[in-house]
C-alpha cells in the first residue's frame, strides 16, 4: 500500500520519520509512575506504534528509571549505553515510549546524534499520515502546532536572531521565534475556528439522523481491536483494515439491515490507547463525539491480547470522559455490549471457556471478525436490543392519510390492519403496531 501524501507541515518543524529508518525503541519504567499496562506490554505497543508508521524496528528494550533526570530523563549511564545501543544496531532513530520535555528531547540528541522522538510525537506522525477527511487533517494540524509550539527552541535553530524594530519606536524589535510563535496562535486560532463549524455541522447532521427513522450502533474499542475488520464483514465495505495501531482516524458511517429492524447506521471510529497525548484527546473530541448519539455501543475487545483488560478500562474511562459511563457505578448512558473479538486466535480451550462465560452473560458476544464466527448471533443480539423497548400501540387513521399509513408500514412492525368504519374524513384504517420510542417519537412529528 504506498504512503498517503503527508500534511503540508514544514519540514523543519515537523522533523518527519523517514519510512524504512531503523529506530531504536525505548520504554522507561519510572519507578514512581503508575501505569495501566505493564513494562513488556507498553514496549510491545510502542513497537506497534512505531510499525505504523513504517520505521525498522532495530532494537527494543525497555529502561528503568529510579530518578528521573530533569535534562535527559535517563541517567548519563544509560544515555551513554543508548548511544552505543545506536551505534550497535545502526539506529538512525530513537523513539523513547513516554513524554519528553522540550529540554530532555533536546538534550537527548545532542547527545546521541540522533533524532529522537517521544510517545506523542509518533503518535502525532501516524495521526498526519493516515487522516483523510478535511475535519481529520484540521485535528491533526491543530495537534501539531499545539505540541511543536513548545519546541520551537529545540527544532527551528534559526530562528533565535531578531527582527529590528520598527521607525521610531526602536528597540531590538521581537525575535523571529516569538514571531513564528504568535503566527502559530493565529493558526490555531483559525483552526479552532473551522473545527468549530465541523462540530456545529456534524451536531445538525446527528439532529437529522435524530430525526430520521434509523438506529445507530457505534463501534468503540482499543485501536487494533479489529473494528474496521468487523465493520468492513457487516457492510461489505472496504474501510482500511490492517494489523497496525489506529489503521482507522475518520469516522465511517454506513447502512446495514438487521433482523427486525429494516435498517440501521453503523459508525466506525477511532481507535483509543492508553496515555493518549492530550493535544490529541482535544483535538478528536469532534470525532468520537459520533458516539454520544448512538443507540448501542458495541465494544470490540482483542480477547488474544494478554492485556485486553487494561485496554477495557482505558476505553470505559474515554467515554466517562464523554459523559457516557458514570466513573463510580460503571453504568452506561447507552446500552453497550462487548464484542470478544479474535477468538480464532485462541486455543480451543480458551476459546471454549470464554464461550461459556459470555453465555452467562447478557452484555458480551464471542465473534471473530475475519472468519465469521459468531456474526449471525452478533446481529441477531443487535436487532433483539434495539427493538427492545417496542411496545404495541392502537392508532386509528383516515385512509386517505397515504404519509403515514405508508411510514407506519416501512418503519414499523405492523401487527393487525382492520376496517374502522366512517370517520369525519371519511373511511379510517385501525392499526395495531409496534413501535420503539425513537420511533414513536418520529411518528408524532409527522
């Protein structure tokens, strides 16, 4: 698959990973620090990260930290040990899993004579490869500029000699940093602005699907869960699909028929991960907010991940962000079930136990998205939820009243259609149908 044109960032400030380079992968496990997944687990998922966006990984290890350095991070031992680990293995980057400080990066490459990048630096590289829509590469821009602003000093050497002042006013005029810095302000200024007029546009178009007769089901799970496999094997569409951390940054919407129900609109979205940079936390709210308008939320959990649990409250705790699931009690705006996706990756055994403990349960389904396993009982279990709350209404109506007759019949499920004798608009039609509230809801508008 060849590379999507990078955003037109500029090359300076960007710094941006050459495909193919070879990086060493540091993890630092700071004694102090608490963290959702283990050590070998973060590495693992750095690596991941660092495979997206296309690098060699040369060496990886992970690095503890009793103290942390205010100017390197790692203590002069271990830069001396990382340097010689790039030399070893002809590393031409170093990509350290956890933030840096615009010193520390700095610092860092002096010393090594290396380019080294941080968690959300390679997180920001994938997000600017991989968005498509104009709202995704606004998010990504904004992101970017609100991480680089800071490290101005540190990638934009040229810009420390001054402007002169201007006529009589005098004095050694602003710096050529202090001015790339306001027109960055500026920028992001006008970027809020337009992100602005895309959450007021997605807000009306959410208003109309409100109005409009179909549910909606939005998948959310921890990115490389296998969302867009699963919703591609729905849709029979062809979203991007691939073992690689956030393969998916847009939202996709598409139309699918479930039993019961005539039609439904299901969302894929992006995928979450723990210590998500908070640039990036801001910047997509706009995007996952497609799943506060949800009817259901179908959870998808990589069951083949030895740290698939950690994944599930770092997906919880997201849409507590949302306001979606109350932190104390765990209970949720909107009816989620989880899908226990990959199962084909598992033993028999496990596959089997994990089986047995989903049917004790009412909220989760064993599936896996590549071969089909469990599907029909997935949709069948969608369809069961969403007509749920339908109960059975009598309406009486004219029989010339063709608009809603003909509603009634294309979104309702209607049980019995009987002759209702002479009404002041002339012959009527006694309907017995049965109606969810969202429906019934559409119906008094009419």
């Amino acid at each position: 698959m060849g590379r999507r044109k990078r955003l037109s960032f500029d090359d300076d400030l960007l710094g941006e990973v050459t495909r193919g380079a070879r990086a060493l992968v540091l993890c630092p496990d700071i004694s102090r620090q608490k963290y959702d997944l283990d050590a070998a687990e973060r590495l693992e998922e750095a690596c991941g990260l660092a495979l997206a966006i296309g690098v060699v990984i040369a060496d990886a290890s992970i690095i503890p930290v009793r103290d942390v350095r205010p100017n390197t991070l790692f203590g002069s031992g271990q830069v001396d040990n990382i340097a010689a680990a790039c030399e070893l293995h002809e590393a031409e980057l170093v990509i350290v899993d956890g933030a840096l400080s615009p010193i520390q990066q700095r610092n860092l490459e002096d010393r090594l004579k290396h380019k080294v990048i941080d968690r959300t630096g390679l997180i920001l590289e994938i997000f600017g490869e991989r968005a498509a829509t104009a709202e995704g590469r606004l998010q990504v821009e904004l992101a970017h500029l609100d991480y680089q602003q800071s490290r101005l000093v540190r990638s934009w050497t040229h810009l420390e000699r001054q402007r002169g002042g201007f006529g009589f006013l005098g004095g050694p005029g602003e710096t050529q940093i202090e001015a790339d810095r306001r027109m960055i302000r500026q920028r992001m200024g006008r970027l809020r602005r337009e992100l602005e007029q895309v959450r007021r546009t997605r807000s009306l178009h959410r208003q109309r699907r409100g109005r409009a007769p179909w549910p909606v089901v939005a998948l959310v799970g921890y990115t490389n869960a296998g969302k867009s496999t699963l919703f591609n094997y729905l849709t029979g569409s062809e979203v991007m699909a691939e073992d690689l951390l956030f393969a998916t940054l847009d939202p996709t919407m598409r139309a699918i028929g479930l039993p019961g129900v005539e039609k439904a609109i299901l969302s894929d979205t992006v995928g979450f991960i723990s210590d998500l940079p908070t640039q990036l936390i801001a910047a997509f709210r706009a995007t996952l907010e497609e799943v506060t308008a949800a009817d259901i939320i179908l959870h998808v959990r990589d069951m083949a991940n030895s740290a698939n649990v950690a994944q599930k409250t770092q997906v919880l705790s997201v849409l507590a962000d949302l306001g979606l699931v109350d932190r104390d009690n765990g209970e949720s705006q909107i009816p989620i079930l989880e899908v226990w996706n990959k199962v084909d990756l598992l033993s028999q055994d496990e596959a089997e136990e994990l089986a047995a403990v989903a049917e004790s349960r009412d909220d989760a389904m064993v599936i896996s998205a590549t071969s089909g396993v469990g599907i029909d009982a997935l949709m069948q279990k969608i369809g069961t939820m969403l007509t749920s709350e339908a109960r059975e209404v009598s309406l009486t109506l004219p029989a010339s009243d063709g608009k809603r007759i003909a509603w009634l019949h294309a979104h309702g499920d209607v049980l019995e259609e009987t002759d209702a004798g002479e009404g002041e608009q002339g012959p009527q039609i006694a309907f017995k149908v049965r109606l969810n509230p969202k429906e019934l809801g559409q119906y008094e508008t009419l």
